[in-house]
C-alpha cells in the first residue's frame, strides 16, 4: 500500500504522521533486515576488484535484472520539481514499487525551505531505503546524508558530487547534475529522461544497495 503527500510550508511534520495513520502498516514497529532475492549477473561488478569509495561503475546491461527485494521492504521516495523529467523518475518509481509490493511512502515538499525537514523526516520513518527524485533536492541532500550513515539513500538521474557510504546513484550521460555550485552539465539532456532509461536506474540502483555495492555511481549506457 502506497500513499502520496504534498508538503506545504510548514506542515512537514503533521503530513508525515499522517501517511502511516493513512495506510494501517505500522512503521514504527522494526521489521525484519530486507535481503535481496536472486543475485547479480556477471558483469555488474567484480568481486576480486570491489569498486572503491565514490567510484563509478559501469554495469553490463540487464546485470541488475534478478535482483528485487525480499517482502515488506519499506521504501520513501522524496521528490521536488513539477518538471517532465522529474515525473519521468517518479514514475518509474513508482512502477518498480508497484510491480515488486513495495510498502512505498511518497513526501512531496512544495516550499524549497522545507527541503531539509522533508529529508530529515524522510529519515525519521526508518525506511529500508530513501530514494530521491528530482534536482531541486541534490543540495540538500548532501547537507544531511553525511550526517546519517545508517540511512540508505538512492538518487536517481543525478547524483551527490562527493557521496559518503551510504549514497548511491543511479545515472547517465544525458543527467549529470551534481549540485547547483557546479552548475548543469554541457552533458545535460533533458530528452535523455525516458521512462525506459529511468525504469533501468530505479531496477539497477536498488539492485546495487540491496546488494551491499553502495556510496558509486552506477553508470548507465
């Protein structure tokens, strides 16, 4: 079951209390430690030469396809922009968690200023992974992750310019924003933000964290 909020200025933390009185699964109870079922292809990494600390790695295609999430894996997908390629990510979000029972909860601020509460009250729900969509949150989140390395964190279409352990990204030539001090890539490419591509981020992403590869970029053709 998956519920959708809209955060208004002001009101982060009364929404937030609302999604799990909305939806009857009681988050504040722990659950289980997720596990992946099925494993990575050949081609995803290499084990003997394990990628380091901010790598980038370049997966053989379709290496992530048997790999999803064991039952009851508790998702928060943050989300900010009303753009074309924004919804393009959210959707295939949401399409992941719809196709693999995903107990997925969706935070929407409206109001930039409530970018930082929205992921600290991302982080308060305690989800197995927070996957985040859209540009507008790569700053702040690289002001907060750093300061919870026990929270997964997976950003799609861009990425943190120096991601600590527990930030993973799942991106491509055509979405290389790192933050507004860097500026849009010459590489951008809005029209690169088709629902197939982001499909393959979202699958080959959470296939990466829920295999333990994480704090890389996995890069996609």
């Amino acid at each position: 079951m998956r519920s959708r909020f809209a955060l208004p200025a002001a009101a982060v933390a009364i929404a937030v209390l609302a999604i799990g009185c909305g939806t009857g699964d009681d988050w504040s109870q722990p659950h289980a430690e997720p596990t992946p079922i099925g494993t990575l292809g050949s081609g995803f990494v290499t084990p003997s030469t394990p990628p380091s600390p901010e790598a980038t790695i370049t997966p053989t295609p379709g290496s992530w396809d048997g790999v999803r999430p064991s039952a009851g894996y508790r998702v928060v997908l943050l989300t900010a922009g009303d753009d074309a390629q924004t919804r393009t990510l959210v959707d295939a979000v949401t399409g992941w968690a719809e196709e693999n029972e995903v107990d997925m909860r969706t935070i929407e601020p409206t109001d930039p200023h409530q970018y930082i509460a929205s992921i600290s009250q991302a982080i308060k729900l305690k989800p197995d992974l927070v996957i985040s969509a859209g540009n507008d949150l790569i700053d702040p989140l690289t002001t907060v992750t750093a300061n919870h390395l026990d929270q997964q964190f997976l950003v799609v279409g861009a990425e943190l310019a120096e991601p600590t352990e527990n930030v993973t990204a799942a991106d491509w030539a055509g979405a290389s924003f790192r933050g507004e001090g860097l500026g849009m890539s010459s590489t951008y490419d809005a029209a690169s933000f088709t629902p197939e591509r982001a499909a393959r981020a979202v699958r080959a992403g959470v296939a990466a964290v829920l295999s333990r590869w994480t704090g890389i970029v996995v890069w996609l053709d």
